[in-house]
C-alpha cells in the first residue's frame, strides 16, 4: 500500500468530462484515484460529486481564467524530465503524450499522474482516470544516470577477475 503525503490545501482544477464539458473548481490531490468520485469545490462555493467515470482528465491550473488544454499534445524532441516517456490513447480517440512516474506503484493506481509536454502553459500536470482510456504506451525511459567509460571499465576488470575464480 502507497502512503502519500496529506495535502493540507485544495488546488484549482478544470475537470474535463468525456462529454468535453469543463468544470472549473477546487480539489483535494490527496483523495485523487481513492474513491470512485471527485469531490469538487466549484467557483461558486458548491460541493458537485462527479464520477470518475464519465472524467476524460483533470487539469491542475495556474489560473482558471487562462486556457486549460496544452497547446501541444506532444514533445517537439526527447524529453528532460526524470519518468517514462508515455503516449496515451482517449476513448474518444485524442491522443496525448507526457511524462509519468518511473515507479511501478503508480501506474498501477486507479490513474495516471502525467505532466503535460507544454511546460510553461497554464496546466502544472494532469490526473487521468484509468477509465478514460484505451491505450497507454511507453516511448521511452528518460533522466535515467549513465554509466561512465570509467564506470564501464572497473565493471570489466570486476567480471574478469570472477571469471578467473572459477576455472583455477
């Protein structure tokens, strides 16, 4: 079982339905993927339970004024990010790529976290149900550390020393 962090505030979201309908409000991360609901504070200060279900992805905002959607759905070249480089299928065949958590236990979640390719947009990164999609496939693993041409060479002299252990 993961344990997250409790996140003491609510952030401003826009919930995007798979109806495309947008729903501006304010959500707590933390319950995220837990329950089969959202539970949204909306901008006029009314609890709305939506479904995860009928959720195509939740943008997390700098501004609600601003627009939500990234201008790019996809990386002009390899990305720098530290994660796995994903493309991910909608069920209403829009396709989007982004950065995941290299970390088995969260993609094993009810969702997936996803920071988008358009960094200095309005949208921080993404939540998106599990329900909303058809595909997800990894393109690459990105930020991972190199081994050295040093690094490489102590490996060698290691392997042949061991190799001699046995044939003495």
């Amino acid at each position: 079982m993961k344990n997250r962090a409790p996140s003491s505030t609510h952030k401003k979201v826009v919930v995007l339905l798979l109806s495309r309908t947008a729903v501006r409000g304010y959500l707590n991360p933390a319950t995220l993927g837990t329950a089969d609901e959202i539970e949204l504070l909306t901008m006029d200060g009314e609890q709305k339970s939506i479904r995860l279900n009928d959720v195509k992805s939740v943008y997390f905002v700098r501004e609600f004024k601003d627009p939500f959607e990234p201008e790019r759905k996809t990386f002009l070249s390899r990305p720098k990010l530290d994660g796995l480089w994903v493309r991910l299928r909608f069920r209403d065949e829009d396709a989007m790529e982004g950065i995941v958590s290299n970390n088995l236990l969260d993609l094993l979640d009810t969702g997936v976290r996803l920071t988008p390719p358009d960094l200095h947009g309005n949208v921080l990164h993404m939540f998106i149900p599990r329900t909303a999609l058809t595909e997800m496939k990894v393109l690459g693993v990105v930020g991972v550390a190199r081994r050295s041409p040093r690094a490489t060479r102590d490996i060698r002299a290691i392997v042949d020393a061991q190799s001699k252990l046995f044939s003495e």
